[in-house]
C-alpha cells in the first residue's frame, strides 16, 4: 500500500482537542434529596468533574478519535499499487475486429467481456491518473487522450461497437509507441484475443479469448454450366468436435436448394450446388444452427448483367484451365494450338489473352495478359530454376481466400520480379525464398506471369484452383461501375460512374443512401455485411443498376495464435486487469459506518 499525500499527517496535532474536550466537563449543580443513600456514588461524580484527575474510560471519545484519525489517512489518498504503479500513465488498447464479435460466456461476446475488464480496470485506477483510450482492428482509432475523467473514460469503453473488419490490437499497439515519449512513464494494458507483441512497450495483454465451438462459410463463388449455375462454398469447422450443418442457398432471398454435410475437426469442405435455375442477382449460403460467431454462417455472391467477356487461350491442351473458365459466367472463350497464327487473332482484340506454355512473337497490346511457364526477356527475367519446390501463396487481391494454399510443383522457374508487378506465389529453397509467380500494371495492361507448367504441379489438383483463376480472371477484366462484385468488411471498392449521369448513389444493407462525391472513387463506408445497391442515372429514375456483396472475413473465423499460448517473451499476458487500487472511496464508506456506530452509542447512552 502506497499514499499520494503525506501533510494530512500534520492535522494529527488535532487529537489533543478532542481529549480536551472532554475533560472540560459542566460544573455540578446542587440538588436537594430525600435520602443520602446515593451518597457515595454523587462523591464519585463529584471526583470525575474535577478536571485535573484521570479520565474515565470513554467510548465516545475513542470512536471520536478514531473516525478522526481514518480522516486524515482517507485524505492521504491510499492505493494498493498494482502493475501500473510507477506509471503517471495508463493507455487502455482495445480490440474490436470482427473476431471479437465470438461468444465468450452465455450471450456476452468477447468484446463484452474486454469492455467490462476495461470499465473496471480504469474504475480503479488511483486518482490523477491520465489515461488514453485506443480502439483496434485494421486500424488503430485514438478515443481519448490523457484525460483524468475516470467515469468519462468508462462511458467511452462502454460506447466502443463491434466491426466486422479484419485485424486485431496490433495497429493499437503501434500508435501507443508513437505516442509514449510525450509522457513520462506510461503502461499500455491491451484486451484481445490475438496475440500481439508488446515489445519496445510497458505493458500486458489481457486475454479474453475463450474457445468455443464454430463452423463459418469462407467463400461462395458461381460459374455456368450450360444456361445453369455450378455453385460453390466452402466450409470450415474450427471447433474441435465432428458437427453436421445444413447448408441452404437462396437466390434473391427465396430458398433455391440446400445440402447437408459433415465436418470433422478443423476440416474444410467444398459443398457443389450443380445446375441451378436461377437468373436473379444475389445468392446467399446460409448455415443452420447456432455457434460461437454467427457473422460467418452467412455469405454472398454476386451474378453480374456485365457484357460477355472474350477470351483467347493459346494451347496445346490443358483441361484443367479449360475447365475453370467454363466455370465463370460472361466469359466467351477461343481456344488455339497453333502460335503461329496468333496475328490473325489479334485484330478481333480480345479482353484477355492466356499463352500456355507458347509464346507468339508480337506481344498482344490491346488486352490484358495471363502467362503460364514462357519466357519473354522485354518482359521479365528468370532467376534460376528449381527442379522441385514446394509452392505457397502469399495474401494478395489475386489470392483472396486462399492465402494459406501450399502445393508442390517440378520444374519451376524463379523470377526476378519487375518493379511494376507484386508476387503472389513463392517457393522455399536452400537459397532462401523465390518469386515463381507475379501480377501487376504496366503502361495500363494487366500482366499475370506463372513460373511453371500445371501439369507439372499439384495446383489443378487443390480445391482452391477454381477460386485462383476466378480471382485472376475478374483481376484482369471488369466492366461497369465495379471493378469487383465481393469484397469482405472494411475493404474498399472501386466505383467508375459515367461523367454524363448523375454522381451513383450507394444504398447500404441497411437502407442508407449515399451520394458519391466524385464519378470514379473508392467507397469505404463498408462496413455492414450484405448487399450494396450502386445505380447511377440521368433523371435518379431510370438508370444503372449493379450491386456488390460485403462479407464476413474468413480470417477472423479462427485466432491463429490467442495470446495465451503465445512464446514471447517481450509479451507478458494475464487473464484479469490489475490497476493501482484507489482506497480512498473505500476508507470514505468506513468513516461513515463508524460515524453511524457514534451516533447509536451516543443514543444509548
């Protein structure tokens, strides 16, 4: 126990008083008796009124003095020094990205349980204490700074609202180091439940991960077969118990069909919906039941009204490409095997050109391009080649859910990346890791560059190759306003509206409509999972209809490392906030229970 102030002490020199006043005791009175049998106790009387002899003991004035002397030490500011005790400082961090949106215990979720650590925390923080208040998911939102409100400080956790947007305290973490030079000593408490380091930062982790059983759809993707839909979702279950969920698909909000399928541990499944009649514009897929995080049970894909897209695949024979354009709805495709005669092609100008293997001697300059395993020197140039790798993905727009995919491949060339162009596929080597696939812009035409031959690897063979060329394909043709048609929470979306219209208006799953203050932009304000409505017109009456889907982050389904199990040792974690422990209000309530006992015995007496 440690105290604020020490010149309270000096009001002890009061204590004196008291016993005086009680020995100034009122002069006796004469009083006629009927009988001297009380003699001797009036003598008594008589003695303890003269003011010079010993005291009776009196319970009054000790209950007196003591309810003085708990006074003094209550205005000494007590407090039980917690971890923050040499801190003049304390920032409050607190996570609330979508995978705090969990259920942590009965109905309240984990952001539930961080915001009544947090109020409690600060709650007991001692008197004089600045604190700050940070929100984090994918970025860092400064709420408070260096206020000694305490109950202002509260009502701002209290008001702190779930997003849905991938991330966790990390970004918090990081404004905290800018910021803590400007105080003295500062202690950083963080509530999540992903592991964060804290290094080069005073402070704890509080851990409100609790794990509970959860089943999420990572994505919904569609293609054509005939004038019928194929369509896929695939299922994770994240628990640690073999479940069964009824997965329904509904088109434009009416129930189309549904499957059922069965999960074992940490097990992912692609669940087909083959040959559905449906001509709308929303699907939905939908998970029955309840678990931990129903924001994930649900997801949305998008049928876009875009004019066909043609393609010209230049090959000798590859199903497993052939068969994943077939797959994609606009998408009209040309297929040769002789490269020769790629000038004669070339005229009809097509919107994407995909060279397997075979590379024509004019490069294409009107369409964007998708290469697999042919060299071109003005382009790109080689590294080195791997007789045998193991291939994994790196998180880029063209490998949107599939960023934890892994496979082997032969005969592999590593690439020297162009500064125009990013990697999404990287092998490990002996000499370290190599680029083997990359993407990018250059002079407005969209280059895709692959490292190898399929056939020489196991990436036809992954459940996620379907979804990699869709991304690719949308990556490097779009029509209309949009440039995507599904986008997860917090992500932006780029919007090209027709300078001869109106500014587009963007209707939010809630209802809200919001103008865009510019033809082309990114709209932000994502952050409701459903479907946006973007239409533009010249009288706002008849007009451009096309919509997007926002949907729940795959990535937040499941904490990868929760903070307790974390091995680092720049990161202290606890399960409970511990704060320097105000006494003051506590020792306020004893002065008064002692005064209520004053007065009782004053009574009795």
């Amino acid at each position: 126990m440690k105290v604020l102030y020490f010149w309270p002490l000096a009001l002890l020199a009061l204590v004196p008083v008291i016993i005086f006043m009680y020995l100034l005791k009122q002069k006796s009175e004469k009083k006629e008796v009927p009988s001297l049998f009380l003699w001797r106790e009036t003598y008594h009387n008589i003695e303890a009124n003269t003011p010079w002899e010993k005291l009776k003991k009196n319970w009054l004035m000790i209950l007196q003095i003591i309810i003085f002397c708990v006074l003094i030490f209550a205005l000494m500011s007590p407090f039980l020094a917690g971890c923050g005790r040499n801190s003049d400082h304390v920032v409050v961090v607190v996570d609330n990205s979508a995978s705090m949106n969990a259920i942590h215990d009965g109905e309240n979720t984990r952001l539930d349980k961080a915001i009544s650590e947090a109020s409690d925390y600060v709650k007991n923080l001692r008197i004089g204490t600045g604190i700050s208040l940070i929100t984090s998911n994918d970025e860092a939102v400064l709420m408070i700074s260096s206020s000694e409100d305490r109950d202002e400080v509260i009502k701002k956790i209290k008001e702190i609202k779930p997003t849905m947007h991938a991330g966790n305290a990390a970004p918090g973490v990081e404004m905290v180091k800018t910021m803590q030079s400007q105080w003295p000593s500062v202690t950083t408490v963080c509530f999540t439940d992903s592991n964060v380091s804290m290094e080069d930062v005073d402070g704890y982790i509080v851990d409100v991960y609790k794990e509970k059983e959860n089943v999420g759809i990572n994505y919904l993707s569609h293609g054509t077969s005939g004038d019928k839909l194929v369509i896929l979702a695939k299922i994770t279950n994240y628990g640690e118990k073999e479940t069964a969920k009824e997965v329904t698909l509904y088109g434009d909000g009416k129930i189309l069909t549904s499957q059922s399928v069965s999960l074992a541990p940490g097990e992912s499944k692609i669940v087909y919906f083959d040959k559905v009649n449906f001509l709308g514009s929303v699907l939905k897929a939908e998970l029955n039941g309840n678990d931990s995080l129903m924001e994930d049970n649900v997801c949305y894909d998008i049928l876009s009204d875009n004019r066909v897209v043609n393609v010209l695949l230049m090959t000798e024979k590859n199903a497993y490409i052939e068969k994943a354009l077939e797959l994609m709805e606009g998408i009209s495709v040309t297929k040769s095997n002789d490269i020769a005669s790629f000038d004669s092609f070339v005229n009809q100008k097509y919107d994407l050109y995909i060279f397997d293997c075979m590379m024509p001697e004019h490069f294409p300059q009107d369409g964007n391009v998708i290469i697999f395993d042919a060299p071109n020197k003005d382009l790109y140039s080689a590294k080195g080649m791997i007789d045998s790798a193991l291939v994994k993905a790196l998180p880029t727009p063209v490998t949107q859910y599939i960023e934890n995919m892994d496979f082997g491949a032969a005969n592999v060339t590593a690439y020297y990346t162009p500064s125009w162009a990013e990697p999404f596929l990287v092998a490990d080597t002996e000499e370290g890791t190599m680029d083997v696939a990359f993407s990018g812009e250059k002079e407005g035409q969209m280059i895709t560059v692959f490292g190898f031959d399929v056939h020489n690897s196991e990436l036809p063979l992954k459940m996620e190759f379907p979804l990699l060329m869709y991304n690719l394909v949308n990556a490097n043709v779009s029509t209309g306003m949009l440039t995507q048609n599904v986008i997860n929470s917090g992500d932006g979306i780029q919007i090209n509206g027709k300078a001869d219209k109106i500014l587009p208006i963007v209707t939010t799953p809630s209802g809200e409509e919001i103008g865009l203050s510019d033809y082309r932009m990114i709209f932000t304000k994502t952050d409701d999972l459903g479907v946006y409505e973007v239409t533009q017109s010249e009288d706002r009456i008849n007009g451009e209809k096309e919509y997007f889907a926002v949907n729940f982050p795959s990535s937040e389904s499941f904490v990868e490392e929760v903070p307790s199990q974390t091995e680092d040792s720049n990161t202290s974690v606890k399960k409970n906030a511990s704060a320097d422990l105000d006494l003051k209000n506590i020792i306020i309530g004893i002065i008064l229970a002692l005064m209520v006992a004053e007065w009782i015995a004053y009574l009795r007496k």
